[in-house]
C-alpha cells in the first residue's frame, strides 16, 4: 500500500495527551501548527499566509518521550505517514462519523468545510455538518534547532555517568 510520507514543520498547539492502551500501548496526541511564510513586496518583509494544523499520533517509546519532552508552542519537526480524512457530524445520533468507505477512529478536529449551500441557516431539513482532518502517524518527532528552542537544550542535557574522586566526569 502506497502511504504518504510527510515532514511538516510547525509549533505544538496543544500539549500532548498521554495514555495506555487497554493492551498496555502507550498512545500520545497532540495538535501541531504550520504557518506558511511568504515575502511581501510591499511591506519588503516576511509575513505570515495561513495555518494548516495536524492531529500528530505517536505509539510505544516514541509516546513516552514526546510527552515527557514536547510542551506548548515548542518549534517541532514531525515525520510520518498522512492520513486526511472527511468527517461528517451526524445530528440525529449526536455522534462523529466517518463518510461511507472509511474505518472507524478518532476524529482529531480539523478545518470545518460547508456543508452546502447556504450551510446550516435556511429553511427545511438541516444537513450535516462535514469537515477535513489532517492526522500524522508519526513515527520521528524532533525539536527544531534552526528555530532557537531551549526546550531540547532542557530535556536533553546530558549528565554525568561517572563522577570521579577529582570531580572529573567520564562519557
């Protein structure tokens, strides 16, 4: 099966959620923000496009760390696969679906998409509300150096292993 492969770099929008599977996986979620950048002439400066956000999946060991080391607003490089979905809340059942052909999962949030013409105001039979999701199966998650993070310098500052009577560390 052909998957797409993904690199987005971006900020942790919301701290990661962290949790055990009934089989004992380690599961952590959080929601990543990627801004596009683009060069205005008239200003003769960087400004800021739009923001495509991602719900960012990681499993086992790689759960563990992110959510012992990633925290809000944290400059982030995640890689994996893509998944976009379109969603659709069914008022009737009260209840998050997947369109017809997808699997069962979480929803993840997403970007609202219209629903029709007209959306929900107007008369007669109201339609369901749909949207798109953006979710990542990580399977790396970094922090983005070129950006000037502490948080890595933080989580990752090396310590001793072995003190010496001279107070000399050995690696």
């Amino acid at each position: 099966m052909n998957e797409s492969w993904v690199t987005v770099v971006g900020n942790a929008a919301t701290r990661p959620d962290f949790w055990e599977t009934a089989a004992g996986v380690a599961v952590a979620r959080f929601r990543l923000a990627a801004t596009v950048r683009r060069w205005d002439r008239g200003r003769d400066a960087w400004a800021d496009a739009y923001t495509s956000f991602y719900t960012v999946w990681t499993w086992r060991s790689l759960a563990a760390n992110v959510a012992g080391s990633v925290s809000l607003g944290e400059p982030l490089v995640v890689h994996g696969t893509l998944r976009v979905r379109e969603r659709e809340w069914d008022r009737e059942r009260e209840r998050d679906r997947p369109l017809q052909g997808e699997g069962e999962g979480g929803g993840g949030g997403g970007a609202a998409v219209p629903s029709g013409p007209g959306g929900d105001s107007g008369g007669g039979a109201q339609q369901p509300r749909r949207w798109v999701t953006a979710e990542i199966d990580a399977v790396a998650v970094g922090h983005d150096l070129t950006r000037g993070t502490s948080a890595f310098r933080r989580v990752s500052q090396a310590k001793p292993l072995l003190n010496t009577p001279t107070g000399a560390t050995s690696p």
